[in-house]
C-alpha cells in the first residue's frame, strides 16, 4: 500500500541548484548511498578519500578528492568512516576548524565506549561543530528507497545552527528530522538502532514465565493424575487442552497487571497525600510497559479464542460425543435438558465474545495511527472506561465458567485447584480496589492531589520536579 | 511499539544557545511541564510568578520573576493560567504592547463563554499578538514523553508572523503543528479537547436504539412466544440466541445506511440538475458520519461471527443434537441427506464469510495510516466497489439464510416476520436505487454534473460557493 | 476517529496578511477549490479568467481578472487549465518571464503525451520556473476538508528556490510536501494519481491464477470423480469444502514465494561472489512486491480459518455426524479411542492456530503506522525471523494434517494428489534451500560479501553504483 517514494523520483536533476555542496569522508557503503541520494536531491557532492583513484563504485556526478581538498570544499562534512580510524582526523584539524561535522557512525553493542562516538569525535576536532544524525537510516534503505522501517532522524548536537543546517538536509531527503537536545543526547540516539524491542522485554518474559508455571501446573493436573489414577494416556492434551487452560489465564493476569499500577500509584498518592512525589522505580517501570503488557494479553486471548473455536472439530471431542451418544442410545437413556446448565453454559460464552471484543477494541486504538487521531480525553475514555470493562467481562466469564465447580471437591486433584481459579485472584485484587477507589470521599480526594493540592507540602521539598504518571 | 522519545533527550544542554527567551505566566502544572520541556528543547525560560520566592517545583534552570520583569525579558509570554485570572493582564498591557501572548487555556465545558478565552485575552490586551497553541497537549504528556494521544497542536492567531514564531517552538518540541487560520477558530480549538467522539455520537445511538428495538421484537418472538404457546422457558435465549439475531441484523441495517446518503444525493443532484447546490442539512450531517457508521455496523458483525462459531460448543445445541440422534436412534430411522439444504447452507455461509472478509478490509482501509498511503482513485476504489460488494454479499447472505422459509408461516408468529426479514428493507432499496442509477443514461448525466455542468444554470446564483459530498 | 481538520478552520481570517499574493489560472472547479483553501490560510487571491465577469462560484474574497492584470499583481501562478488550453499561454510569455508557474494538471491516461505536462509547460513559456504540484489533491478533499486519502504533495522542479516557495504554499494549507527533485519526475508524479494498486498487481494476479488452477483441480478430484465412480452429485462442495481446499493450498505456496526470491538473491551472490552487481530485473521486481504477495497469503490464510471454522455448522457436517452415529448405534457397534489419531488432530490443529496467529502479527507490524516506529533491527527482525517461523508452522500444519494419508493409495484419484501435497513443493524447497544458506561456512561468506566483500573484484567494473535488496 505504500508508495515507494523512490520510484518517483528523478535520478539526475538538471537544475539550476542552489545547494551547498557537502563532503563525505569515506567512501564506503553508507558514504556512498548517502551521497547517492544526496546527488538526487540537488546537492553538489565532494568525496575524502585515502585513495581517490580507486573508488570506481562512487556515483559518477562526485567528485573524489584527498580529504584535505574535500574539506575545504564544503561548510559540511560527513564522517562516513567508523569511530576506530576517526584518529586520521587529528592533524586534520585545523582544515576542519568551524566546520560541521556530521557523525552518521553505529556500535556494534549497546554502550560500548564509555562516550558516545560523537563526543569523542568532538573531543578529536575540539574547533568542529558536531551533529550526531543518520544513525538510524540503513545504506540500503537509502538506496532502494524503501524507508518502510522508519524516516525519522534522530539529530543532536550542541550548536543551533549547524544542527539546523544538518536537519534541512535531513529534510530534502524526504526524511524527519527529530530534534534531540545537545550532543549528550548521542549515548542514547547510537544506542537505538541496536535495541530489540526493549519496552516489550519484560511483558515477554513474564508470559512465558507464566505460561511454563501453568504449562507443569495443568501437566501435573491434567496428564499425570489422570496416568497415575486412571491409567489413561491423555498426553496428546500438550497439544490444544493444556495450551487452552494456560492461554486465557495469562491472558487474564497480564491484563488485570495492565490496570494494577494505576491502582497502586493511586494509593501511593492517596497515603502520601501528594503527587509531588517520585513513585518506586519499580512502579515506574512497571507503568511505562502497560501499553506492552496489554497487547501480549491480547495475543494471549486471540490464541484462547481460536483454540477455543476448533474444540467441535477436534477428533477427541468428536469421538467423546459420538461415544456419549452412542452409550446412551444403547442404554435407551436421555436426559433432560437443565436450564440452569443452559443460562450457564450461553453466559460465559456471551462475556467471553464480549470480553474479547473490547480487548480488540483495546487493541485497535493502540496502533499508532488511531491514537493519533484520538485527543486526550478520548484517548483516556477508551484506555480507562473500555479497559476496565473488558477487565470486568473477562473475570466474569472465568467465574461463571466455573460456575458451580468452585466447590466441588472433583475440582482438587491432588489439592491442586484449577488454573482457572488461580487466575481470578489479581484481576479481584485489582477489581476490589478500584472499587473502593470511586468511593466519593476517596476520588474527591485523589483528584484534587492529582490537581496539585498537597495534604502535607514538605514532601514536594525533597524532590524537585516530579512526574505524575498515573494520569491514564 | 512506539519509541518513548523522550528517552533519547538530554535532559539540559550545555550549548552555544541561539534559541531566544521565552516568558511565561504561571507555575501550575502546564507552566511548569511546558516551560521543563522548552528547556530541554533549548529554549532559556523566565516564570513570571505573583510569588517568585516560593516556587521550589519549578525546573532549576530557569528564572523566576514577576509578572513585569519576566514580560520585558522576552518576546513571546505563553499564558498559562485560567480565564478567570486574565484579568491581572490589564495593569501589564503597557509591557505587552507588540509582544507575542500565547493562550494555552481550555475550559471545562463545550462553549462555556459567549468569545474563546483567545478572543477574550485580545480584548484585554489590545496592542499585543494573540496565538492560541498548546491546549491540546496535556501537562502529563509533556512531562512523560508518552505523547500517545495526540502530537499535533491546532494554532491560530491573527498575526502571521507570530503564528510562525509559536509554530517553530512547536516543531522544536518535537511536535507537529496545524495552522487553523485567524483567531476566529479559537473557539473550536477550545472546544476539541473536549470533545468524546463527536462523530461517533449518532452512529453508536442510532445503533443502541435499533439494538433495544429487535432485542424486544426477538423477545417476543424466541422467548414469550414460546413461553405462552409451548410453555417452554427459553429465557436463556437472552444471553446468546437474541444477541446472534440482533447483530447481524443492525450490522446489515448501518451498513446500507452507510450507502444511502450517497444515493440519496446522487438523486438530489440529477433532481437538481446541478451540484452547486447545498444538499439538506441532514444528508450533509449524515455523509459526515458515514465512516462511523461503517465502523460500528462491523463491530456488530464481527460480534455475529463469533456468536456464530460458538454456536456447536453451547450447552443448549450439544444437547438438542444429542437428543435428536437419540431419538431417531431408537426409533430406528434415518433421513437421508437432502441436496438442497446442502446448497443453501453452504452457500449462506459461503457468503458470510466472504462479507465479512471484505467488510474487515474496508475496515482495514479505513485504518488512519492505511487510508494515508493510497491516492484517491485507490480510496475510491476500495470505499466504493469494495462497500458495494460487501453490501451485495452480505444481502445475500440474509436471502439465502431465509431460504424458502419466507413463505412458510411458521416464519409468523403473532404475525411479526423474522427479524433478519425486516433487515432486508433499507439494503434492497439501496441496491435498486444504485442499479437504477448505473444505468449509462443517468450515470453519464450525473457524470456530468458533477464536473461542474449545470442544467438550469439560475441554481447557482442562490449559493455562492457548495460542496459536493457525494464525490465518494 | 480523525477530526475533520477543516471543521475548526475559520472561514475568513480578517488578518494583518503578510502572505504574498497567489494568482490562479482558471476558474474551473479545482481553481475555486485551492482558492478557497488558500484564502482561508491566509493568501490574498487573484483569479485569471478569460471571462472575469461571469465566474460567480468564486470565493468572494478573490479578484477576477483579466490574466494579463492577474499575472502582473503575483509572483507565483497557478495553472488550473487542463494541458490542452495551455497555448494561450504563448502569448503571455513575456508577463510570465521570472514567475513561479505550479502545473496542476493531470492526464486521463497513464502516459498520456510524450513528455509531462509540466515539461511542457516549460517549453511554452521558456522564461518562466515550473514547479509540478497538488496534482494528487482532489478539489473534493480541499473544499470538504476530508483529506482521508492522503495529505501528501509530491513537489519538482528545476529551481530550487521557486520549488521552495510552492513547498511553503503546501505546509501552509496543512499538507505535506515531498520534494521529488527535478522536472524530470513530473511524468512519474503525473502517473501516481491514475494508478490502482501498482504493486498489488502481480500478486493479485498470481493469486487468482493459482486460485483457478486448484478449482478446476479439486473440481475434477472432488466432484467429477465421485460423479463418476460413485454416481453422487457433490455439486454443494463448490459452495465451501473446494474453497476451503483453494484457500490453505494458495495462502501456503504466496508464503512461500515471500521469501523464496530472498533466498535466490543469497545464491546469486555467492555465486558472483559481490553484491555489486545488478539482479537480474524479475527478481529485482518479486522482491518489491513481497509485502503485498505477504498480504494476499494473509487474506487467504483469513479465508481458510473461517471456512474451518464453520464446519460444524454446515448442514452436510451435522447430517453426515448423525448418520454415522444412527448406523453405529444400530450396529451397536462404537469405536475405540485411536491415541495417534487423537495427537494427529490436535497438531495439525494446534500447529495451524500457531502459525494463524504468527502471520496476523506479520500483518499488522506491516500497518504504515506500526513499521514507521520500529527501528531498522525490529523491522528485520519481525519481517525476517518471525517470517519464516510462520512459513516452518504452516509448512508443518499442511503435512501433519496429510498425516499419513501421503502413502495411501484412496489419496490418489485419477493419479492425482491432494492438491495439499502439491502446496508442499515450494516451501519445501525454500526451507531446504535457507537450512542449507545459514550453514556457518556459507552464512560468513554471505555476510562478507553483504558488507562489500568481493571474490573477484572485477564483477564490480562492470556497473557502476547498485543496490542490493537481498538485505531483509
């Protein structure tokens, strides 16, 4: 669907041009898609080269020159070259006095160097003007023209002007330059392209933490005691039965730690009687990964749902209806339809299909897109109302999935309850305290903490500038 | 999935600053939050405070003044203090005289006062330039980062020069400015954050009314029907049966409803013989809305899926297949298979599923970023054709799942049709109404209207400059 | 859920106008309409007519004039005059010397003439700066203010400065200019507006053909030959059970072609040994549209869950399951419970469910708005790994579903095989072929060689700058 920008593009403008001519130092892969793409929108390009003579990849409209002769070409120089051999700039210096240097270079590790690559390269060249920038873009997704991976730029660096002059190139690339502060900024512009999904880390490892508890939970449960009591092999269980007790319970427990957060920041506030005040870093952490949390319970629940939809066509369950029937036909049995077991057996499925509804309502309004397009009161209605009602539906159709076999003694194998049950105990948790929560004289209260007010103001001493992030 | 982008932000820049001085009035939370994040951004900021001395909350960087020394040291005075205390303004006008005053207000309600607080501010301040900027930005998202909901800020003002100067400090916060013209918009400015879901106001009641309606209608039909006739209680119907009715019912109701509004004009415009001619105020209101609509008709149809597919797993089912093989068991009979229902029940549920998959790529499409990457004939194309396939599937998918029991009276009871019968209305007037018009005499006319042709050229006078909704 | 940005958008700014004056060639329905939204954004307007008296659908804030008088009064003019009327401008050449004309116009025809219209604007008026502009603007979307299709302006032309000047016209209407660089693209950008789904073309293509090909497949193995050896009309399975066969066949082999032409790319450059030398133009062009051939595989892998999942309510199902269970029951015959059929069933099933859930995550990280915020390793990661994971879970649904049905001779009618045998072929082969590339001895070599490494160096003398798309 998207329009591959490249495509529309002309490869040799005729032009009348007006751009500055910019040099690069380094004529390596990245150097010369950059210069490439340069070229094609409109600016004069100069190449740094040991060895001018033998660059014969170079695009034919540059020129390729010393570094000395390059430099002095242009206002602007890219360091397309890694941070080992930026020493060859040292007795450069001088040339490069005033000049903006921009650092387009990544590590191969996160924090690798005790400083950023940029800050070094402004220590070497203490008279340049350095720019951190490009770092993110990939050679080949300047060549091919398929930015689907990201057009934002990440640029810092400490002097306004040249930072501006490397954000109008950003910008006649096609690309968005996103403003990031002085070059202390650096460390943590060459540390992105090297993180895999960091905000998803501790929402993975939790479900699949969960996931292999309740995994030998229901073996236990399910298998074992059925082998070592009735001699049964109900191993192929592992398949769907067990995958399907242990998907709707994390599915359930991540969600319900999606919204206990908000509760206990709120009582943090509430005890404390100000918002002036730092949270736990833990709690901190914790709420930053609640847009995370959500999304794996969903897929959780997606996995729930469509185990849960094939159940009439597996052979197991064929086969067990077919018996049943088949046993009480020769016994010349029937029994009678109980209604109890009807109201039961259609409400837990109605709140299970609502449930699941708001949780992919949930779901679409966190894409980016949408939300977006929401304003902020919106984007708290849905977060806030919708997500507590899903939360509500989800717990009642576990309870009344269970319905009456909460007491029943068959339901303790080995006084183990079933998975079910242990999943219920956050989402109440959660439920009871938000409960009391909206009590008046408690949210009256919180609001007006939550406004500014202060119930004991030496607190907002001890910490200078403090963020509420309870606020969703 | 979205990058915290704060995270990458050196907190204060040591640089060479070229960025001016930004004043700003109040140190409540939004002052404080946005004078924080101006700093970061590179701005020096001064506080104009009644109280200097006390304020320990405010960012260490910058200078708290009084109102009057604080206003001299900069160009641009971001107000961020409510309506009600504009009033301590006027002594300072003589200060304020040619500088920037930003207003960042917003009320509690939608139109709380006769002129936006913008308007009102001018009034106070005659010779300074009033913007209004900012008041969709919460104080929260500033201080996090996690600007989820929104990052464009509406600005107007009635100075160009200082609409710019504002919307530079924008984009330097990373944010994305909108200019909405003069001071005059102000007032809806205002009013959007405010806002929950306008747009969404009348397709959501209009789909709650007709949920309430057919829920009664299926209530008397299922459930007392039986209950007075049979003396079966079939109250459970409630929790899954009657939802399973109602569902694909007002899905196939809003979705024709979506296609109306365009038929409806087409026929006005041929009526008219001229598209420069304002449509009644509620077709336009409707055309409006008509993405709404198509958006909630397929949460309705996707909640009639998953009914649908648990249909094999419900209690009540389970048991009246069980029973029913029982009996013809010991009554040793069997029917033999009958071609016909083999065809009309493949077929209708052939035709459901091929709905519903082109109902969710329209819904897909529909998605912000989706729509965003496609031109406008590709946006025609998938809006029109494809809403139009989906209509005519999903109608027959209704048709074909009556089958021949349109006739039947048993379909009667207390003379009410089935409800999936009523549904059918509003989609067959809509399709014959649309194959009336494709046919090549009055599609080439209203072609040619709207090019701009005019049949009775007199309409134009009365209106000076309309807009043609039907276009889609 | 997007706000309708034009509803906050005051009609008529009464402002201290700074905005240089716009003059506007014709008075046609796409003149009136940026006139209109130029006016609101702050630009004194002059319209150019040959008859200024009679045009009473303009914007009463605009003048009418001669376009002699109108040229005069601007610096920059727009042609809002279709390519065949652009010789009155000949005449006006010496008033128009120096001025900025924005071409407006569009074809009817993808490469309609020769060169684009906005060459030959240039070479009518040879004095003058033409900038090509807001042709993939529809009139509707400017008056309405509903710029759901798309806010982008692709922007070229040969002076940098008057592409400048039009850029700033663009941002000032709230849309986004792209700078596509010189004249040269004017043909490209006058093509986008008449294309539908470019990319999609092939791939769609592709689908339908396979689609046809397994119909008549089936067609032949499931209805014919049962005809004719058994003498029962099966006619109904075209309805669901031969799609249901179509659907997993197609969505496996599509998958399969994703990321066949990657593993191509990996052999022909360790063949070459360099990346620097062009591939072959078929591969060149699979590997552009791999996403949407991804897509596709999605909508049928979509299909195929649904039309699974209604099984048990298909008429022929529920008839064929009570048959069974009637003869057994009066056969007082029952099975016993097969444990290899029972972990068969489960498997396949559970093993579709996994890689179902896999590729819907595929899709949505492949929404605009989800890969714009990731960062490049993400990207690769999501699109790369969990790419072939899908294909390996897929790949193990379709053969744990054949099961051991491969060797049984009944699974061969007419010597034909289950057309799911046939959709084995390709994955098969591309999983072969990847097990073998990430070998250590091949996987180092490859890298090398993908970070500029060459064997023989003299392969790169052949071309002079090329792109090497294998990187995802």
């Amino acid at each position: 669907m998207n329009k591959n920008s490249s495509n529309i593009m002309a490869l040799a403008p005729n032009t009348s041009n007006k751009r500055e001519t910019v040099c690069i130092f380094g004529t390596g892969d990245f150097g010369r898609a950059l210069g490439q793409k340069m070229i094609q929108s409109g600016y004069p390009i100069v190449f740094g080269s040991r060895s001018p003579q033998t660059s014969n990849l170079i695009p034919k409209e540059a020129e390729v020159l010393s570094h000395t002769e390059a430099a002095q070409k242009a206002a602007i120089i890219i360091i397309a070259i890694q941070r080992q051999h930026y020493d060859f700039l040292t007795p450069l210096a001088e040339i490069l006095r005033g000049k903006v240097l921009v650092d387009v270079s990544n590590n191969l590790k996160i924090n690798q160097y005790p400083e950023s690559n940029a800050e070094y390269l402004a220590q070497l060249v203490p008279g340049a003007k350095v720019v951190k920038a490009f770092n993110t873009v990939s050679a080949w997704a300047l060549q091919s023209g398929t930015l689907d991976a990201s057009r934002q730029v990440f640029v810092c660096g400490d002097d306004m002007e040249a930072k501006q002059m490397v954000m109008d190139i950003v910008r006649a690339l096609g690309l968005t330059p996103l403003d990031q502060g002085s070059l202390l900024a650096a460390q943590e512009i060459e540390n992105y392209p090297l993180q895999l999904f960091p905000m998803w880390k501790f929402p993975i490892f939790l479900s699949l933490g969960l996931t292999a508890f309740f995994f030998f939970y229901c073996l236990i449960r399910d298998v074992i005691y059925s082998y070592v009591y009735e001699n049964k092999d109900y191993s192929f269980f592992i398949a769907i039965s067990i995958p399907n007790r242990i998907c709707p319970v994390v599915a359930l427990i991540l969600l319900a730690l999606v919204y206990l957060p908000g509760v206990l920041a709120a009582i943090i506030q509430l005890y404390r009687g100000t918002k002036y005040s730092r949270f736990p870093d833990w709690l901190d952490k914790w709420m930053l990964c609640r847009k995370q949390l959500g999304l794996v319970a969903l897929a959780f629940a997606f996995l729930h749902v469509f185990y849960t939809l094939i159940i009439p066509i597996r052979y197991y369950v064929r086969w067990r209806t077919e018996d049943g029937i088949i046993s009480k036909a020769l016994n010349n049995k029937t029994d009678p339809f109980n209604n109890t077991n009807g109201w039961l057996s259609d409400s837990y499925l109605a709140l299970g299909i609502l449930g699941f509804f708001f949780f992919v309502l949930l779901g679409i309004t966190s894409l980016p897109s949408v939300s977006n397009s929401v304003n902020w009161r919106e984007f708290r209605f849905v977060q806030s109302k919708l997500g507590y009602l899903t939360l509500i539906l989800c717990t009642a159709h576990t309870l009344v999935y269970g319905g009456n076999r909460f007491l029943s003694p068959s339901s303790y194998r080995w006084y183990l309850p079933n998975a079910y049950m242990l999943s219920l105990i956050i989402p109440f948790i959660v439920l009871i305290l938000k409960f009391v929560l909206i009590f008046p004289c408690l949210d009256r209260q919180l609001t007006q903490i939550r406004q500014g007010w202060e119930r004991n103001p030496q607190y907002s001493e001890q910490s200078n500038y403090i963020i509420n992030k309870s606020a969703v």
